[in-house]
C-alpha cells in the first residue's frame, strides 16, 4: 500500500524542526564553512565506508538495513523537512540502526529555499557521513552542462549579499564531488537520469566525471529520460542527453545484474512513475511551482528485499 498523507504536512520530530530552523538562522561564514567540510570529506571517499564501498564515484551498498531514497527537491524545505521526519532517520541514525539516507541530487535551483536544503544536506553529512550518500544531478552538473535557468547564484546573492559569490563558488567545488550513481548489489542501480547508452561497463559509470565531455556518459547519467514505445535512443528536447527506449533499460539492467533502475529528474503528478514494463521507477520529491505537482514521493524500503522489478519497489513508495 502506498502511503499517503494529504492536507497539511505534519512534522512529528523535534530534530528535525530544529534542523530546519538552524538552516534558516545560518550566515555566509557557517555556511561556506560546512561546504568546505563536506567537500574536503568526500574527496577523500574510497573504499570501505561502513556498509559502503566506494569506487571513483559510484558508490555500492550492501543488500541489509534499511534505506530512504529520495528525489529531486529543487529548494522545498518543506518536503525535505517532511521526508526526514516521515523517515525518522535522524532518530534512527543517533540511536546507530542501520539505516541509508541516498539523495539523488537536484538539491536546490528552482525553489526559493535552496540554501536551506543544501545547509540540511551538508549538516547530515557531516554528523553522518556512514549513513548519507549525496549523488549528484543535473543542477550539480559540471561548467558546460549547467542546467537553464540556473537560479543559484541569484538565491545566494539574496541570502548571503556580497558573500553570495563565494558561497556559491564553494558549493560549486562540491558538485565534483558528489556520486554520479549507486548500486545495491544484485537489487537496483540509482541514477539521476538514465543509462548512459554507449557505456559497457560499471566502470564507465564509476569514472564518467573523469571522461567528460569526450565521452557522453555524464551528460547521459544526469540527462537522459526513458521513453516509452520505442527502441535504442534519440536526442532529447531538454538540449542535453537522450531519451532511452526498454531495450536500453533491458540491456544496462542484465549488464549491472539488477532488475530495477530508481531515478528522478522527471516531475510527475503523483510524485512517482513507472517506466518500460515497470522496469523503472521515478521519484519527484518535492511539490508545488514551478513544477505544480499534486504529490511528492521518496522510497523508503528494507534493503535486503530482491525485487525482480520497480513493481514490487511501489508498496514502500511514501507518497505525500
């Protein structure tokens, strides 16, 4: 059954609230500083990190515990806000359960709290680093993929005044940084977008930072959208990356040893969507202008559960 909390969210947990409003009281030199920190630390991800293995930028998880996988947000505080209170993961990571906060990036640009989710999201990672994986989107993009309008540095002038640029700058630095996918061995792989269609191999995932723009893996991982009735891959009317048929999606999965593709980067009316004989699962996290979505949805599920589709992903889909 598929959760559903309708009217006026109800926030039940006092850390989060207090989260919240530190991201509203902070100032330029807190927040330059917790970016600082949280790229310094994730440049120095590799290998082991709990129940984490990192290589270059894909990062695989162990198929135990509990996870929260959650969407674009695109600056809506009070979805966010929502989805960490529905998940208890705070609660729950203080008290060491195991539990994975995987964000798949959009974090901010297009609504009007962007600060305050990245101050969220880089306070998380700082007192959890174990616990939260930040991937990143096509708003985290590199120089020549930014995505059109970029409101960013506009809403960190309006926050953070003459400090506006260089907290921009820092959070820019961060976006290198961030994982392009994650892999739950033998469940799912979770992009932004899509398959990259020419790659053939994990690696070209794990090192797609690396090759870009030579080779179009990037672009495609935080571009591509799937489409439905028809083969192989066009170019898509967003100006970047492609649209990918079923047997995109069909091949990559056998490729990975998956049987499900988790993304976002697609708004959708009820805050989630199947794709390609429910193959594929898409997230929008956040509601309201300019996207005007009646629902936002995360994934909160037990890990160690083998769906052998997105299908059977839909009974822990939090729609709300």
């Amino acid at each position: 059954m598929i959760h559903c909390v309708r009217g006026v969210i109800t926030i039940n947990s006092k850390k989060v609230l207090q989260l919240a409003k530190a991201s509203l009281e902070t100032d330029a030199n807190e927040f330059i500083r917790l970016t600082e920190e949280v790229t310094g630390l994730m440049s120095k991800e590799t290998g082991r990190i709990g129940k984490i293995h990192v290589k270059e930028k894909l990062a695989t998880i162990e198929p135990s515990d509990e996870a929260a996988i959650i969407g674009d947000v695109h600056g809506d505080l009070e979805s966010l806000v929502y989805i960490l209170s529905d998940s208890g993961f705070l609660e729950k990571a203080e008290q060491q359960e195991g539990i994975t906060l995987i964000f798949l990036g959009d974090y901010g640009d297009r609504g009007a709290s962007s600060v305050e989710v990245y101050y969220i999201i880089l306070k998380l990672k700082l007192q959890f680093p174990e616990k939260v994986v930040l991937m990143r989107g096509n708003h985290e993009g590199p120089e020549d993929l930014l995505a059109h309008p970029h409101d960013l540095p506009f809403q960190f002038g309006q926050r953070f005044g003459e400090r506006g640029d260089e907290a921009y700058l820092s959070v820019r630095k961060l976006f290198d940084q961030l994982y392009n996918a994650v892999l739950v061995e033998d469940r799912f792989v979770i992009i932004h977008g899509g398959f990259p269609s020419s790659a053939s191999s994990v690696d070209d995932m794990a090192y797609a930072h690396e090759t870009h723009p030579k080779k179009p893996f990037l672009e495609e991982m935080l571009w591509n959208d799937p489409e439905e009735n028809m083969n192989g891959t066009i170019l898509s009317s967003r100006g970047a990356g492609k649209l990918f048929g079923g047997d995109v999606t069909a091949d990559f999965l056998k490729m990975l040893r998956v049987n499900a593709l988790v993304r976002s980067h697609e708004p959708c009316s009820e805050g989630f969507r199947l794709n390609h004989e429910g193959r594929v699962l898409t997230l929008f996290s956040r509601k309201g202008e300019p996207y005007f979505n009646e629902h936002g949805a995360y994934l909160r599920l037990n890990l160690s559960m083998k769906p052998k589709s997105a299908v059977e992903l839909l009974p822990w889909v939090r729609q709300f």
